[in-house]
C-alpha cells in the first residue's frame, strides 16, 4: 500500500499554465488540486503514472502537466523514431523546437463537464455517504410502518392470543 504523493502540478489551460500543488492517490489515479491554500475548491484529475516527472535541483520534486478541458495528466515527452540499417528503433527524446514550429500540449476543445462533474463529485466519500444517510430508514420509523394499517390489526390479535382471549 503506497501512500499519497504531493507533486507539483502545471494546469494548461488553452495557453495559459497555472502553478499549483496537488496530492495524487496511487491506487484510484485521481490528483485533489486547490486553487489557492485557503480555496475550498477541489478539482480533480486522472493522471497516469507515466506522466508524473521528477524535477531535480536542490530538493527533489515531482512535476505533472494536467489538460483542464480533458481532465486528465499530458505527456510531453517525445518518441522520436530512427532508422538504422532497416531497422526501427524508438527513442524517448527531448529536443529543442525550432522558432517557427511548436506542437500543441493542451486540447482546444471545450471543458468537458460531464467528465469535471464525475471527478469532483462522484469520486467523494462525503457524497455517497449523504447519499447512502438519505436512503437509509430509522429504525422508529420502520417499527411504525409495520404497525400501520393490517399490520396493527394482526399484531393485536397476537397479543391477544398469547393472553388466551379469541377473537
């Protein structure tokens, strides 16, 4: 069982990247990311282990670019392709983009706000337990719909029988 990890996170949003801190959860895959340390908003992302970069200088970090429109972590490593001799090899590679050519981190789709709403809510605890709270019957209110209607009629005749008395 692994614990949860702090990263630093970079969220793209179209062509502007915010800075922020976020605690990944290792066994479900979802980042918690706060806007600011007093926000009580949470966002949540999906992000995959492959995405998560270790950033090193004087202290040792871990980094992630996250898509907002997707919800989800970017890759930004490259895999360039060379071939040898006839044969293919794949390399992980990372170079210098010239001036006049870039290719694009961030999706220009819209924010997709079904899957936004599926993280933030449907992955809480504290919704499914409202919710679980809600559909759950007190006790005193079972007993008193047992006891409405025939169920009071029966439930009278058998303690009048455990005393002897026909009806």
């Amino acid at each position: 069982m692994v614990g949860k990890i702090k990263l630093n996170v970079n969220l793209i949003d179209k062509h502007k990247i915010f800075r922020m801190k976020g605690i990944y959860d290792p066994e479900t895959r979802l980042m918690n990311v706060r806007r600011s340390v007093f926000s009580r908003d949470i966002m949540r992302f999906v992000v995959d282990p492959d995405h998560i970069y270790e950033v090193h200088g004087l202290k040792s970090s871990y980094l992630v670019f996250v898509d907002n429109a997707k919800r989800e972590s970017v890759n930004i490593e490259r895999v360039k392709k060379i071939i040898e001799d006839g044969k293919k090899t794949e390399q992980k590679v990372t170079e210098t983009v010239e001036a006049g050519t870039s290719f694009p981190v961030h999706s220009d789709d819209p924010v997709d706000l079904e899957k936004a709403n599926t993280l933030d809510v449907h992955s809480e605890r504290a919704f499914w337990k409202a919710l679980l709270q809600q559909t759950k019957i007190p006790l005193s209110t079972t007993i008193i719909l047992l006891l409405a209607g025939v169920g009071i009629y029966h439930f009278l005749l058998m303690i009048l029988r455990a005393f002897g008395v026909q009806v």
